[in-house]
C-alpha cells in the first residue's frame, strides 16, 4: 500500500552546520566551580591596550559579522549582562565593553546535529504565485549541541501538480526578542489548581487581578499583599510558585525584515531549558480572522510539558502553558476549528493512546476519550498523531504514527465522524508511509515521524522526518487516501 499510495519527492531538507545564533557564554558555568571566572576575565580585557583592543574588536566583527545581524548590539548586550562583575565599569571605554562583549559570547549551531519533525500550514503571504500553486511554511524541530531543541523553519512552494521548490535558507538567523505579554489571569487559576496551590494567599492575589495583566501589575498585586499572609508558614513558598507559575507565559517577535526561514524559536522559560520539541502548528479558522496555532513539548532536562503558542503571523508570538489531564504526556495536536462549539485537541495523556480531548470552561483540557489503541503489529508498543486533523468532506482525516519492532516508527491513518469526533469511521490497513533503506540510517534510526501535513490541489502533502537526520516531502492523492481506507464499524 505504502508504495502505490505515498510518493516521496525528490526534495530533502538536511541539517546545515552554518546556521548559527550567537548565545551568552560564561566561563565556567558548564563545570562545578565554586567562583565565578567572568571578573577575572573582564580584568584581563580591560588590561589590553587600546590599539590591541581595537584591533581584537575590528578582527572578530569582520570574521563573525556577516553570519549574523548587528553583532556589534549583540556584545553590547551580552557586556551589558556581566558588566555588574567589572570593577573598573565605568572607566572602560566603548571599545572595551564591546569586546568584553565578544569574550562573552559564542555561537551555536542550532541544527548540527538533527533536523526533523515537521508540520506544514498555508504560508501568510500567497503573493507573487501562479495557478495552481500555494505557498507553505514549515516549521522544524532542529537540535544542536547537548541535544538541545529549537523551533526553526522553511517556505516552499507546491504545485503546480508535485511540484515543490523550498525556498534558499541561507541568510543570518535572529532569535525572537521577548517582549510585553498579557497575561491571563484563568491561565494563572489553571496552574495554581494543576498544583492544587489553594490557600490564602493565592486568593488574595486572584481577587486582586484582572483578566488581564502585564507584568507590572502582578508584581504590584504581591507587593501589597498583607504582611500577615506572608508570615505564614507558606507564604514565601507560595509567592515562588506563584511567579514560577506566571512565568510559564511569555511573547516573542522578531524585525519585519527578517524572512521566516531566519527566525529561530530559542527556549525562554526554565521548563523550556532543555528544548522546545515537536511544534505542530495548524491555521486555526473559526469564523474569525485565521491565526496560526500550535503546540509544542517544553524539556527542562527532566520533565516535559505541554505549551501552547499562537500567532497572527509568524512573526509575533505568545507562549502558554498548557493545563488539565488531557495536556499531560507529548503529542498535543489542536483541531483547526471549535466543532460544536467546543476547542478540541487530539493527545496521548497515557503515553500509547490517541484520544481526544476537550478545553473547559477553566482552560483545562479534560480526561480523554480514548480513539485508537495500538493493535496492528506496526503499533504495538505506542500508538500517536502526527499533526493536527485535517477536515475533509469524509470527515476528520488523523495521520497517526505507530511504533513496531526495533522501536520502528511508521505512519497510518484514521478517520474521524466530522461532527462527532469522538468517533472512528474509518482506517488505513497497515501503514501509509514506513522508513524505506534510504531513510533509516540517522541519529534515531528507523524512524518516519510527522507533526502536521495539508491538503492542496486533491493531494495530502507530507513533510516527515526520516530518523531525525533529514526532512523528506511525499504527497498522497486524497481520493486514493479514502477509498483505501477501511469501516471502522466492519471490524
């Protein structure tokens, strides 16, 4: 089946060691020390005469700066983090804190060592193309040194037929700078319940904020909290938990000028320390104007979770936090529309059943109803979405992803009942796409994964990484798809 349904293109996307960032680096952070290095080394810069500094700075702006945007802002931002350990601050010149800058930074390559998992969703700017064609954004989970992920991504063009050109991704990458957010208060009540952190302090603090509040407010609410309450035995405990838990929500954007394929997704927050993986984006339309919505896996190196992003554009960006039993484990995939009224999500709060799961009135995503166990030989260990459910006028079309012997991951298929998704009308028999010899081989062998295809033009189109070593395209006729598929109720 897999050979008559699924064609791959020739098209690849591979992991290219150039695309770098510039991080913060601080000596001796990676060791047990028990000093700090970094007043030790911003002394011996300021030792250097000022011809040799000039002449340092000069010399790494012309080998780095065209890998990157404004570098000489980067140092003076990096400079402006550790200056606090300069003795001499003060007295050191523009040259100088410059490049103390530069010995505090370095760069990272943030795909070395994987490019994979990706989704696709309809691109905001449809200019400039012909009959027959759309252009797409696609998002990749990209893994560096440590094996730390972040969320990048790519354009492309397909069509006219199986056409696809990926536009040329070279060009300096700019990480999202953090910006203003808006924080909801019944997100904060959601995360507070999650711990089940009740007491008085945390009602004071909720009747005193409104629906929506910058960061500000929220500290302003605790600095007036009443010394009593912080007196009690779990007052500062709680106030920690209380800015932990608000701090899980954040906003990002980057510079108009900047294309998509240069904007990096860069962890933020202390549960996202470790990499934000497996982002599965979908252009969520409910009788509004359309915003692209995601999900993705914040790693602190330890745990995973569950946040959510949205964005108009893809270039401003708002992180939450994601509540409820139906939010726990990986695999969160939301439904690009309400049905019924309700906001629904696929997930796999077990950790090897697909199931459904629904948003209440509290932002929290409810116990699901199970959809799909493992149960044919390719799935037997655990069973997953890859992406978003896509409606068809047959229904919600799941691409799921099930894992066999040697821990062998293949894609299938479901379909959902358009108006009651809780139901299973139909599946593929056996597999739609399985790794073939030329795409086993990576740094997690054996592996075909998915976050999210579409339909355009009659044809599936999807983006899958093959063992995390490279991004690959196959496209499905729709038709086929469906005809191929099996009664549920048949079995």
């Amino acid at each position: 089946m897999t050979d008559v349904l699924a064609v791959r293109q020739d098209v690849t996307l591979t992991p290219d060691p150039r695309r770098v960032v510039v991080k913060l680096f601080v000596p001796g952070e990676d060791a047990a020390v028990v000093r700090t290095r970094a007043g030790a080394l911003i002394e011996r810069v300021a030792g250097l005469d000022d011809e040799e500094t000039g002449r340092l700075l000069r010399d790494t702006l012309d080998r780095f700066g065209a890998r990157h945007r404004d570098l000489a802002a980067t140092f003076q931002h990096h400079y402006d983090l550790v200056r606090h350990r300069a003795a001499r601050a003060p007295d050191l010149s523009p040259t100088s804190r410059l490049l103390v800058g530069a010995y505090f930074s370095h760069e990272y390559a943030v795909e070395a060592a994987a490019l994979c998992n990706p989704s696709m969703v309809a691109h905001p700017d449809q200019s400039r193309l012909s009959a027959g064609q759309l252009r797409v954004a696609v998002s990749l989970r990209q893994i560096g040194e440590g094996h730390l992920s972040s969320i990048g991504f790519a354009s492309a063009v397909l069509g006219p037929g199986h056409q696809l050109t990926v536009t040329d991704r070279s060009g300096p990458l700019v990480v999202g700078q953090l910006t203003g957010v808006r924080h909801r208060r019944d997100l904060l009540v959601a995360g507070l319940a999650e711990k089940d952190c009740d007491n008085e302090v945390t009602a004071t603090v909720l009747d005193a904020l409104p629906d929506r509040y910058d960061e500000a407010t929220f500290e302003r609410v605790l600095g007036d909290l009443p010394p009593d309450l912080l007196s009690r035995s779990t007052g500062l405990d709680t106030l920690e938990h209380l800015r932990r838990t608000n701090a899980g929500s954040y906003a990002t954007a980057f510079p108009a000028e900047t294309a998509l394929h240069e904007r990096v997704l860069w962890p933020a927050t202390p549960a996202e320390s470790n990499g934000m993986e497996d982002a599965r984006f979908v252009r969520f339309t409910d009788g509004s104007d359309p915003v692209y919505r995601a999900t993705y896996t914040a790693y602190d190196g330890r745990r995973v979770a569950t946040r959510a992003l949205v964005s108009p554009d893809l270039r401003h960006f708002e992180m939450t936090p994601m509540r409820g039993p139906g939010a726990r484990n990986k695999g969160v995939a939301l439904f690009p529309r309400t049905v019924g009224g309700r906001h629904l999500a696929l997930c796999r709060a077990d950790g090897e059943t697909i199931g459904l799961t629904t948003l209440n009135a509290d932002n929290r995503w409810q116990h699901p109803v199970p959809l799909h166990a493992p149960r044919d030989s390719w799935e037997l260990i655990q069973v997953g979405n890859c992406g978003s459910p896509i409606e068809t006028e047959a229904g919600w079309l799941v691409l799921t992803h099930g894992v066999g012997p040697m821990r062998r991951y293949a894609i299938g298929a479901l379909l959902l009942d358009l108006h009651r998704p809780d139901w299973v009308v139909a599946h593929l028999p056996g597999v739609l796409l399985a790794p073939e010899q030329s795409d086993r081989d990576g740094y997690v062998p054996n592996v075909v994964y998915s976050c999210g295809g579409l339909v355009h033009d009659g044809e599936l189109w999807l983006p899958y990484g093959a063992s995390d070593a490279r991004v690959g395209f196959a496209t499905v006729p729709m038709a086929a798809l469906l005809a191929a598929m099996v009664d549920a109720r048949r079995d």
